[in-house]
C-alpha cells in the first residue's frame, strides 16, 4: 500500500478561522486523511516586529518575508493589538473535524521555538504537560502525538514523549520512521519524520511538479508531508489540491499519521541519531534524521 502521511500544523488565528475551513473541504473531497496538530495558547506573532527579538532568524523559521508568510493582521497580534488566546477558536473549528486524527503543538510555539534548547528537563516536561491538560479537557480526547514547533528540541522531549505513553511524534525531519537517539539516550516513542519540502520552502513556480517528482519512486516506509494551514489552506491552496491530485494520480492513499504508524513493522525499525543541520527553505538548525544508531 502506497501511503502518504499528512501531517497539518495549526499554530495561530488565521489557521484556524481561514485555513481549517478551506482545508476540511479539500481533504473531504478528495477522501484524503490528516492528523491536524494544534496550538492551544496565546498567539504572538508580533513579536516578530519587536526590536531586538531575534524571531526574524530563528532555526526553523521560513525564509519567505514575514509580510509574505503571514500576513499584516497575524504580525499585528502581540505588539500592535493583544495577543489571542487560541483555546475558544480551536474548540470551535475542532467540532467539524471529527473523522480526522487530532493531536498537539507547544501552547506558545513562538517561545519554544526560542528557547527549548535551553530549557532544563524539568521546564520542558512543564511545557508539554501544561499543553497536554489543555488538550484533553478541551479538545474532545486525548493527542495521539506531539510535534515540536520548527523542529526544535532537546534531550528531554524524545524522553518525556515516550513517558507520556505517545506512540509516535514528529519532531524531525528525514527519510524514514526510526526511533531516536539523543546524546546515547534511546526513545520508544518512534519518530515519522517530514520527508517531502513545505510548499512554502519551495519557489512558487514548479514547487508542485518538484515535490511530485520526489514521490514518483515509492519509498518502502511510505512519506510524511507537512502542510501548514494558514499557508496550504490559504494563499497555497490551489497549489495544495495539485498536490493532493497528484499523490493519488501516483497511486497513494492520503492518510493520518496514525495510519502510516500502523502499517510499520516495529521490529524493523532502526535507531537513528537526532542531529541537528540545515534544511533548504528554513533558517538555520533543524532536528533530523542522523547517522544509524549504533554506528
């Protein structure tokens, strides 16, 4: 079975009022699976506009300009007008996505994206947890995953992800499902890593057929796309159903996931190093995919 896991990010107000509508109907036509990750806490993209914030060049950010990647009204939120809470709008748009897979983001992605790789353990497993609680007692259940906001991390988070009981996240990016390796420290929580380029790292011209082009030779573990809907569901839209129409022109089934995770021999699966390099289209470091584990 030739699968294509979609893995969709929802991180802010226009995603969740814009994008998710658009979205549920593309996916709903096409008979197209997702697993949709959220961010519960206040939104303060903002601060990309304060002095002296750094954001601009953050690892994992987009290299697209601010103004292209999210627009005048997001940059406004959290330095020229308050910053949202997130919770009742997602509580919303959540209701009409009951036959997709739900599970969770950082609650203030803008802050861990700063700052994880400094945290202690103990700040790290106060984040998530503090995510997590907000999840299970708005969200209609419990996350069946984790992602970390612009695939930073550290050591605790592979290890709290397997505390936390989570079959499966995706934190990194790279070219197969692996369990982690951090610092010699192994995970059972296993990693499905991005495979496939964002449209947004890629030159709107020819961005379709180039990913297209990656997914005409079938890969035996299947691939991940990550989509983000305030950029997919909203200014890339069109580009999105190309994508999604070529997939299944390929002979995939777009899935959640979860699904992916099931069709996977566990036994199979090999140990990887998490290290940290560039990724065209984003700034600086990101978490990936390293060398066999052990070597």
């Amino acid at each position: 079975m030739k699968l294509i896991a979609l893995k969709i990010d929802v991180d802010n107000l226009s995603a969740m009022e814009r994008g998710l509508p658009r979205l549920q109907q593309i996916l709903t036509e096409h008979a197209c699976g997702a697993t949709f990750f959220w961010s519960l806490g206040i939104e303060k993209n903002g601060r990309f506009l304060l002095p002296g914030s750094r954001l601009r060049r953050v690892s994992g950010s987009s290299l697209l300009t601010l103004k292209k990647r999210f627009g005048v009204k997001a940059l406004c939120r959290g330095a020229l007008w308050p910053a949202p809470t997130l919770m009742t709008t997602a509580m919303l748009a959540r209701q009409d996505l009951d036959s997709f897979e739900h599970a969770l983001r950082p609650a203030r992605n803008d802050a861990w994206q700063n700052d994880i790789s400094s945290y202690s353990a103990t700040m790290t497993a106060e984040c998530l947890k503090r995510a997590y609680v907000a999840f299970t007692q708005n969200m209609k259940g419990e996350p069946v995953a984790f992602s970390a906001k612009g695939w930073q991390g550290n050591k605790a988070v592979y290890r709290l992800e397997q505390m936390m009981g989570w079959r499966f996240a995706s934190d990194t990016r790279g070219s197969h499902p692996f369990w982690p390796v951090v610092n010699a420290e192994t995970s059972r929580c296993v990693q499905l890593p991005v495979t496939l380029p964002m449209l947004e790292e890629l030159p709107s011209h020819g961005r379709v057929e180039s990913i297209l082009a990656q997914t005409q030779k079938e890969s035996p573990w299947g691939h991940v796309y990550n989509a983000a809907a305030d950029f997919d569901g909203i200014q890339a839209a069109d580009d999105f159903i190309r994508l999604l129409k070529g997939w299944i022109e390929q002979g995939y089934q777009v899935v959640a996931l979860g699904e992916l995770y099931q069709q996977l021999d566990r036994a199979l699966i090999p140990y990887h190093e998490v290290v940290y390099q560039s990724c065209t289209g984003r700034y600086g470091l990101l978490a990936t995919q390293g060398v066999r584990y052990p070597k």
